[in-house]
C-alpha cells in the first residue's frame, strides 16, 4: 500500500498533476534571462552547473580539509574565507611562520561561504575567523540577493564561528576603481554606495558584537576614494603590492583578538 502511494506522489510531481489545491509557499518565479556578455556568460555556466551539484563548492577543500592535522597544542591557527581577494593572497609569503589557512575560492557569494563554513573553517578548530565577503554578491552574476539577505549570512557565519568557540574577525569590503579599460565597468557593476552601506553596517554590527574588524581601505584608498591604481590590474583584485600593505593591517587586528585586545 505504502509503496502505491509513493509511486503516485513521484507520478504527480514528474506530470505536475497536483495531489491537492493546497500550497503553503508562492509560485517559483522564474529566473530573470539575462546576456552576460562573452566572458562572463561562460564562465557563469560552468560555476551554476557545478552549484546545481554543491552549491558550496565543499569539494574543492574536501582533500585538502582531510589532510590537515588538527592544530597543535597553543596554536594560534587562523582560517581565512573569502572569494578571490582571499585566494590569490598567498598567506605563507605575507604571513612567514603563521598558521594561517586560506580558504577562499574565487567568484564565490556569502550564501556559498555559509553552506561551506561548518566543512571549511569549523571543522578545522581554528582560533579566529577571518570572513572577506560580499563584493560578488552585488555584481549579481551568480546570486541575486538583497541588502538584508547579504548581512543576515553575515550575522549566519558569526554566529557559527561562536557557537564553536571561533573568534569572528569580519574584513570590510575593499575599494575598486575603473581606471583602466578592463576596470571600466567596475563601478557600475558594483555599487559604491551599496559598498559603503554593507560597510557601514560591518562596523556597527562588529561594534555592537565586540568582533574584531579589518579595514584595508586605509593603506588601499587613495585621493578619490578608489582603490589605488598601483595596487590592481583590473580594478578589484590586489596585486602583491597591496597584499604587503594589507598584511600588516591584518596583523594588527589578528594579534589583538587572539590576545584579547580587540
């Protein structure tokens, strides 16, 4: 008998034949068709068809993740999630001698780094937490999301972090610029006052929360508000001139929390 109805229920969801008229959620709306240009459009396909399989993409550490011993007896050890500003920044050159581990994958949006945060930081019993996100979640190319969807994954990975005993330390999103020709559409692309808003709300939420807080911008801006043009080739990724400069600001921050001077 149990079998009959499964059978059923699988025959009405394949047909779309409904079992009854009630439906507690709204109508699935349908995805908005959109060009995304010669580069973008490729590259689009072949992250949301791996998405539709791991959303967060847990596989790319999964090895990684398995062969790394736990932290030794008073290690201080630091896991970095991100996108590509934080997986390009090789941390054993910027950070001689530390246990710093880098997990960042590129392209990546803040509700992939929440799927991922229990595989990618928790599970590898760290100290501290440093989270570098959002700046992909306003060019819209593989998430569309709203202000408060972005600072709820936010508030979603700090509270994980502390569940397990983690110290969240949340870096501010970096400046741009569109200074060269495969810069030009940076700005438009992302917004700057959107920026200037999630930063904002950053700073109060590590405030109000006691959470360490990193702010690059500070060796990174230059005179117009923009990211300084010798420190990026395309406008939104540092070059390792910046990555120095933003290494010693990360340091100062990390020290102070782990010591409990945040």
């Amino acid at each position: 008998m149990m079998r009959a109805i499964a059978l059923v229920l699988i025959m009405c969801a394949a047909t779309g034949a409904r079992a009854g008229d009630y439906q507690s959620s709204p109508p699935r709306q349908p995805a908005v068709d959109q060009d995304w240009g010669q580069w973008l459009g490729p590259y689009r396909a072949g992250i949301v068809a791996k998405m539709g399989e791991d959303f967060g993409e847990q596989y790319i550490y999964a090895a990684k993740n398995a062969a790394l011993p736990a932290p030794a007896a008073g290690e201080q050890r630091v896991v970095f999630i991100g996108d590509s500003i934080t997986d390009r920044w090789d941390l054993a050159a910027f950070f001689p001698g530390k246990p710093y581990v880098n997990r960042g994958i590129g392209g990546q949006v803040t509700p992939q780094m929440l799927v991922r945060f229990h595989a990618d930081v928790v599970a590898l019993k760290p100290r501290a937490v440093v989270i570098l996100a959002g700046v992909n979640d306003l060019h819209g190319v593989l998430q569309v999301e709203s202000d408060a969807q972005i600072v709820a994954n936010y508030r979603a990975m700090a509270e994980i972090a502390q569940a397990n005993g983690i110290e969240p330390i949340f870096t501010l999103i970096l400046p741009l610029n569109n200074y060269t020709p495969n810069a030009a559409g940076m700005l438009a692309e992302r917004s700057p006052q959107l920026i200037a808003w999630l930063n904002a709300w950053l700073m109060a939420f590590c405030r109000e929360r006691g959470y360490g807080l990193i702010d690059y911008g500070t060796v990174l801006r230059d005179g117009n508000g923009l990211l300084k043009a010798e420190y990026t080739a395309d406008g939104i990724h540092p070059n390792d001139a910046a990555y120095a400069a933003m290494a010693e600001v990360a340091e100062r921050v990390i020290e102070a929390v782990l010591d409990g001077r945040k």
